[in-house]
C-alpha cells in the first residue's frame, strides 16, 4: 500500500511541478487552479475528466479510437501553439533557398511562442474550414498579444514565417491580392480612365473611396485576426532601427552592402542564336519548367542565381545574358508606401527607417504614408488627416512613438517576391517563428518516387 502511495504522490508530484513552470512561463497564475485538476486526476479522482469513456472497466473499439483521437487532436495542438509547427512552401518567394514543396519545421521557441489570438478553432487550419470554406475560428474570445520568453531574438538574415500584414482584409474570392492592392488597383484604372476619356480627374481620395465602395460590391470582403493571415516566409533584411536601402538591386542596410546569398535568384533575359537551350540543361541547373518563359523566338526571360547565369552564359548558343532592372526614379504605383513623391520601384528603393518600439518620429503630411498604416492598424489609433492637422484618437499631432518593433522582410527570389517593398513593415506581432529544418521536399514536376527530392531531406533551412 505504502508502496502505491508513494508511485502515485510521486507521479502527481512530477506532473505537478512541470505544470507550475508552464504557468510561470505563460505567466497568467489564474491558470494554478488546474493543479487542483492534476491532483483529482491522479489522487481524489471525484470527477471523471474523460467522460467520453468509463473510467472503470472496458470501453468498446469505438470510444478507444475517439480517446485517442481526442488525445492526438489536443497533444498536437499544443506542440503546434507552444513549440513546432509544419509549413509547406508555397511559392517561389525564396527560391532557390527554399524550394515550392519544401515541408519546413518551423520553431515557436527561437523567438518565444505566441498566445494565441482566437483560441476558439478547427484544429489544424489556418483559417478556413474544408469542405465548407467558411471561417475555422470563432470570435467568441479574442485574447490580446502576448509573447513568451523565446530562446533568442530575430537577427538580420534569418529567414522568418510570419503572418501576411495586409492579410487582415480579404477579398474571399481572389485571395491571391491582398484586398488593399486590389482597391489600389481599381483607383489607377478608374483614374486613368477618366484621364483616357478626357474628363476631369479628380483627387486621389475621391478614386481611392469610389474603389473601395466597387470592391466591396463585387467581393465578399471579410476580416481575419492576425493569427488567422496567411503564413508566409521570407528573409529578415532589417531589424529594428535599421535603415534599408536598394540601389540598382543591390541591398544596403545602414550604409554597407549586404553580400548576395549564393541561393539568391534575380530575373535576367537570355539571348540565343536563334536555337533553343536544351531542356536537360535547364534540368541540370535545377531550373523549374514553371520559371522558363520564352519572350521571343530567341530569347528566355529566367529567375536566375548568378553561378546559373554564369553557366548559361557559357553555352554555345547564348548570346548575352542581362539582368532586368528598374529604371532610378521610374516610380512603381504599387510599391510601398505608393507615393510618387518617392519615386521608388523593386531595384531602387529607400532609404527606409525600420520603427523601434518607444522611438517617436516627427509626423507631417509628406511622412505619414510611411506609417499611417501602423499608426491605424497594427497599433489601434483612430487617425484621420484634416487638410494639413493629422489628428490621432482626436487630438492634433506632430509625432508618434511606437508601441511595437517592425522588421523587414524580403524573398531571395528578388523579382519574383511580394514582400516589404510591396506592402511595408512586419509587426513583431505577427511573427511566427523561423524555420529549422526542411523535413520533407516534393518536386510538384515530377512524379511517384521521382518527386521526393531526397538530397533536401532534413537539409537546415538557410
């Protein structure tokens, strides 16, 4: 009997002290009282927690498969909210660092793991339900931001998983453009028709709300909490408080070069003689039939790294191989922040301050574009603008100090990337963790056993 005592105290004691120091890492000590669960669980055992089966005696094959379903469904939730989680490539963003169908192990723990948000959910989707594709959470409860303690901080160069920050806007069916470059892009037309058909144009305000009032009418537009956006991966180019510069597609941050990662790709046009270049080539280099595209009858446009363009210029039949490259000052209307005023485009950008949580900056009409999403968005203010008075929650003001830290991330795939410099900066909210390890990589152009691309297997992720 002594014996069982002891087996049983020594059990609950065990069990007990870990859930202290979960309670202590997530520092919300209402959550103590479950040791008085623990303790019923193992010791008293007054209430049957697991009511779904008979706490005494055999249950039938039906309610084993259920307890173990239930077991599995909670288990890997907790791993996927506290410690790891899975993340499949779906884009060529990061190519050729990361590959479309590398399966990633993404670490919670490297910069702390998140509360979640929207604890109320599907298990395991992101945000919308199979089958029926109506939403996967309930607002029922919405908890507010709070970080763990993480085994680092994010640093420059680190690839990031992270939640889309224009991703809190959907338009349901075209999700593919964020809402906000979708309404962007029906002001330009809107005014360039009326520049096309000679009648008078009007303020940008004017197409910007007219837009929004079209897209609402022709989509269903709805609102997703920031743990329910889109998980994408880039790298972290800038961290807060650095200052980030693109100069004829070469990358500065606080003045000095950033080197060219040997995986980094950029578009370049490859001139032929007239002849083709032969597909085992292409293979052999590990270019995608999806990233070949023939512009003219000599001549391939290719998301290339420099060691591939190098080796293709070498082949017998290629004449020139060039990089594409923005033009200085040749605007981009859906760069960020979409002001001509900066005359910014993919190749020649900034330079761009990246916020520090407690730095306040001067605010005027000319600046504001940089932050108003911030300031709006990711940081709750009412703002509104009254000719040249900026108004924050109803008071005038000439400055902002920050709540948050802000990053800035960019794909390796460098024209071929919708990162920062299309839609701005990443809220420390919203980052998600950095990947570890690809644990498994599928080659979508190939087939059976063919498209398991074996030398990846448990290969790090740089």
């Amino acid at each position: 009997m002594n014996e069982f005592f002891s087996k049983k105290y020594t059990k609950v004691g065990i069990v007990a002290f870990l859930y202290i120091l979960v309670v202590i890492w997530i520092g919300n000590y209402w959550l103590l009282l479950g040791l008085g669960v623990i303790y019923d669980l193992y010791i008293s055992q007054k209430v049957n927690w697991t009511f779904w089966k008979k706490r005494h005696g055999k249950n039938n094959a039906f309610v084993e498969w259920l307890d173990a379903l239930i077991f599995a469904v909670i288990a890997v939730s907790l791993i996927n909210i506290f410690f790891f989680q899975n993340y499949r490539i779906p884009t060529p963003s990061m190519e050729k660092s990361l590959l479309v169908g590398d399966h990633l192990f993404v670490s919670k723990l490297a910069y702390g793991p998140r509360m979640p948000n929207t604890p109320i959910a599907f298990p395991f989707t992101q945000h919308t339900m199979p089958l029926t594709n109506g939403k996967s959470w309930s607002n029922l409860i919405l908890w507010p931001y709070k970080r763990l303690a993480g085994a680092g901080k994010v640093k420059n160069n680190d690839p990031i998983v992270f939640n889309f920050p224009a991703g809190d806007t959907v338009c349901v069916e075209e999700q593919t453009n964020s809402y906000y470059q979708i309404v962007r892009s029906t002001a330009r037309e809107m005014k360039m028709n009326d520049i096309y058909t000679h009648s008078e144009v009007k303020p940008d305000s004017y197409y910007n709300q007219k837009a929004r009032k079209d897209v609402w009418s022709r989509y269903t537009v709805i609102y997703r909490p920031v743990d329910r956006r889109d998980n994408y991966v880039k790298r972290c180019i800038g961290i807060p408080g650095d200052s980030v510069t693109i100069k004829a597609g070469i990358l500065y941050v606080n003045g000095k070069i950033v080197p060219d990662n040997s995986t980094q790709q950029t578009t370049y046009v490859v001139a032929t003689n007239g002849t083709t270049i032969n597909p085992k080539a292409f293979e052999r280099l590990g270019i995608n039939k999806s990233d070949q595209s023939m512009i003219s009858g000599s001549a391939y446009l290719l998301p290339l790294t420099k060691p591939n363009a190098e080796a293709i210029s070498k082949f017998s039949n290629i004449t020139d191989v060039s990089t594409i490259m923005a033009k200085k000052e040749a605007f981009a209307p859906h760069i960020f922040p979409y002001n001509p005023v900066y005359g910014w485009n993919e190749d020649n950008y900034g330079p761009i301050w990246i916020p520090v949580k407690g730095a306040t900056v001067k605010l005027d009409t000319a600046n504001l574009c940089l932050y108003e999403r911030i300031i709006d968005v990711y940081e709750a203010n009412d703002l509104r603008v009254d000719g040249s008075t900026i108004y924050i929650n109803n008071a005038p003001a000439t400055s902002y100090t920050f709540k948050m830290n802000y990053y800035w991330m960019m794909g390796d795939n460098r024209h071929n990337s919708a990162d920062s410099r299309y839609w701005g900066f990443v809220p420390e909210d919203h980052v998600v963790g950095t990947p570890k390890f690809i644990w498994l990589s599928l080659d979508k152009e190939a087939k059976g056993l063919k498209s398991i691309r074996w030398s990846r297997m448990f290969m790090k992720a740089r």
